[in-house]
C-alpha cells in the first residue's frame, strides 16, 4: 500500500455489486473537522494500517478534566 494513494483510498465510490465505499471518506472528514491526520503505512506481511489522529480536545468551560489525545487503528 502506497501512502501517497491515500487521497485516492479516501474518495467515496459505489462498487459494481452495489456497495458504497465510504468508510474511509468518512474517517477523512472526521480526521478534517477535528484537526486531525489520517494516514497509512504498508504492513510488512501485506494488507496496510490506517491511523487516524485527533487533535487534543479543549476542555469545555468550568470542566476540571484536561486535554487528551485519540488514537484509533484500523488494520487490513
């Protein structure tokens, strides 16, 4: 797996048999609306790895918790 395809992996598309490819579309934009990354890495005995980032959250006014960060794997 190419990581410069990722553009192209994350265009939505409807399959002959009649699916939708969204899912990866649908990660873009999350990884888009929160300041986020998504990339993907060939894994060494095939298939490949997507990680999607999200941005530290900004604590909501009068919230004693702090900031955290999201990590989310996905593998095929």
């Amino acid at each position: 797996m190419d990581p410069a395809r990722l553009p192209e992996l994350t265009e939505r598309f409807r399959s002959p048999g009649g699916g939708t490819g969204i899912g990866l579309s649908l990660v873009r934009r999350v990884a888009e609306a929160h300041r986020g990354m998504l990339a993907v890495r060939p894994r060494p005995r095939g298939g490949a790895e997507f990680v999607l980032r999200l941005a530290p959250a900004r604590p909501r006014r009068g919230s004693r918790g702090g900031p955290h960060d999201s990590l989310m794997i996905g593998r095929s």
